[in-house]
C-alpha cells in the first residue's frame, strides 16, 4: 500500500518544525517569490456551477482543477528549506484536506499548533505590521473559518466535500455533505413542483440522473455499502478536529489575546459534519449493524443512559465523554420525541461546546435568532430572583 501524505509529513516533521537554515530561523517572507504565485496557480480551479462558458472546440467544459499534490509539495518544500509562514501552513492544510481528509486536517492542525510558539512567533511570516499589528497574520488564519458562501473555494465547502460514504463494492460510488445536501435539495424541490404527482416526480429524477445528478436513493445506497468501521474511523477524526481547533485558540490567545480568530463557523462545521456521521452511524441497516467493529458512537444510547443514570458529574472521566454523553441522549431523545425541539436545542448547545458565551451570543444574533438571544441574557437574572 503506498504511503499516506500524513505519513510522509511524520517522516518530514523535524525539518517542518526545524529553524531554517541561515540567519534567521523563519527564513524569508516569500509574498512577492515566483513560489506564492506558483502555490496559488496550482489551488486555483473554476467553480462548476459559474464557469459553464469554458468550453473546448469540441463542445466539452474544460475546468481549471486544482492541484492539490502540488500544492502540497510546494508548501512542503517551502516551509523546510525557506520559510515559516503561517500562509503557506494554511495552504498546505487545505491540500491535506482535499487528498487526505478529516486526517489531514488534524495532522494540518498540529503543525500550525506547534509553530506557533516562543522561538518562532515574532518572526513569523507574514509579517508584524508596524505598531504591533496582527492584521496580515490574522487575516491568513481567518481563512480557516470562511464561509463566504457566494465562493466555492471556501474552507467550509472544502470539509464538506470529504467523502463521507465510502462503499465497499462497485454498485456505488463515494458521496459528500455536499452531494447529500445536493440530492436533498433536489428531492425537495421536486416534491414542491409536482405535489403528488408521483409519475412526474419519477421521470425528473431520471432525467436528473441522466444529467448527472445525485439522488437521495443514491446517496443512501452508498450509506448502506459503507461499513461501520468508517463512520466510527470517521467520527473518532472529526472529535480529534473539533479538539485541535480548540488547541489552536487556546495557543493563538497568548499572542493574539481579543484578536484571537473565533473559529466559529470552522467549529460549528466540523460539529454538525460529525453529528450527521454518528446518525448514519447508528441509523444503520441491521446487515450494517453486525459489523465486526464496535465503537461508543454505535452503542445502544438507551442501555448507555440506563447505565449512567443517579451518576454525579464527578463520574465524568472528561469534558469530551461529558458532551459524548450529551449527544447519546440528545440522538435517543430525537428517536422517541422525534416531533419534540428539545433533542435539536440539545445538538446546537453542543455544536457550541468549543465557543465562548460572547461567540455564542454574536452567533446567534447573526442568525436572527434575537428572541433566543435575549432569553439566554435573562435566565441568569431570573434564577437569582428565586
């Protein structure tokens, strides 16, 4: 089996953490080096969806696609042999994810976490502005939380692109968040348009699939060849994501202090990516659910509630196992109260468990959620009244 990207980056990861050679340590700030122009040539793709007028002589779209292994290896080299420049870190940790995944990302994480660090902080590319300035630094980590949602080479869209089913036979094919949202929305639509008019429905969805869209039916049918080693391989990546990101806040807050980038929208993705992998998990066919491999996620959450009930907090081994719990009983909640908010309120508070109460707040009035908003202000002063 040929190495991994992850496992060739363990082999390279005292040179990436190593001083680079010369007078200075971080090396050289490389923005105006062909290098920058060569990384960014190599990222750079049409979106699908705007770019349709890019078509050959012969009538066929002809898409710029990125190339992630290049970009890889051109940041690889670049942080070695000339330059510790967060970036390049930030460029290198899109490539992961794009190639390697979930994995990747955490293994990104990591190297971004640990070159932010006394030695190498106010030397650090891009530069300090004059004054003590963060906004060229901040502005290239601020990347990992974009969520523009007009582009499609935004960070979010780059985690929802992950495949998330992997079958284990040729009858289909791996899918994404994004497919699945995709085949949703199409369902949806459909359902709308042709209300109860079931031959009708049928035939846009095989016109649908003749044009190379994705159904729900599909989606599902891949669900169902995955095995349940994956989800739970997959669940474990996405906890150990969500912590990291937390690590690097908790690192950048010491430099950073109130500039420190929230993460939020980063945060809040990798939270609802995993609680969806954890549904599919344990929402399973029987077939699926004999698989050999076991985890926490797929155990029974009624049996894990019983088990844990008249327990203080104290028997909490951790924060992780406490919110682990949380979800378990938000997921058996939603199962017997499917028409009850409460299982859903359950998941958003957890969505929230890396967040600060002010990040919350700021979330929640940006999504309109006003009403939420001001009873989560008063419940602290109407439980002092009692």
């Amino acid at each position: 089996m040929p190495e991994s990207l992850t496992q060739s980056l363990e082999k390279l990861w005292g040179q990436l953490l190593s001083p680079i050679p010369g007078d200075s340590p971080t090396g050289q700030y490389l923005f105006h080096d062909r290098l920058y122009d060569d990384i960014k040539e190599a990222r750079r793709e049409d979106d699908p969806y705007l770019d349709q007028d890019k078509v050959d002589f012969d009538g066929k779209l002809n898409f710029k696609k990125a190339d992630w292994r290049k970009v890889y290896e051109l940041c690889v080299t670049a942080l070695t042999t000339r330059t510790k420049d967060l970036q390049i870190v930030i460029w290198l940790i899109e490539a992961l994810v794009q190639i390697e995944g979930y994995a990747g990302l955490n293994k990104g994480l990591q190297l971004l976490t640990q070159l932010c660090n006394d030695n190498y902080w106010p030397k650090l590319f891009p530069p300090v502005e004059a004054g003590g300035e963060l906004d060229f630094r901040l502005s290239a980590l601020e990347w990992l939380n974009y969520d523009n949602v007009t582009r499609h080479d935004n960070f979010m869209r780059r985690l929802q692109s992950v495949p998330i089913t992997a079958p284990t036979t040729t009858e289909a094919v791996p899918y994404t968040v994004f497919d699945r949202q995709s085949a949703y929305l199409l369902e949806r639509t459909l359902t709308n348009k042709f209300k109860g008019r079931e031959t009708e429905i049928a035939e846009q969805k095989n016109k649908a699939r003749r044009d190379g869209k994705i159904l729900v039916a599909q989606f599902l049918n891949s669900v169902e060849l995955t095995s349940a080693s994956f989800y739970t391989t997959l669940s474990k990546e996405l906890q150990e994501s969500i912590n990291l990101v937390g690590a690097v806040k908790q690192t950048l807050t010491s430099y950073c202090a109130d500039q420190t980038p929230s993460f939020h929208h980063l945060l809040k993705t990798l939270g609802e990516i995993r609680q969806l992998v954890n549904t599919l998990l344990t929402e399973k066919s029987p077939a699926m659910a004999t698989d050999d491999y076991q985890d926490e996620a797929a155990q029974s959450p009624v049996a894990d509630l019983g088990e844990t009930m008249g327990k203080t907090t104290a028997s909490f081994r951790s924060r992780v196992e406490a919110y682990r719990r949380l979800e378990k009983a938000a997921n058996y909640l939603a199962k017997v109260e499917p028409h009850s908010p409460v299982p859903y309120l359950v998941k958003l508070a957890i969505s929230w468990q890396n967040m600060s109460f002010t990040e919350v707040i700021n979330e929640l009035k940006l999504a309109g959620g006003e009403s939420l908003y001001k009873l989560l202000l008063e419940a602290p002063d109407k439980q002092k009244k009692k």
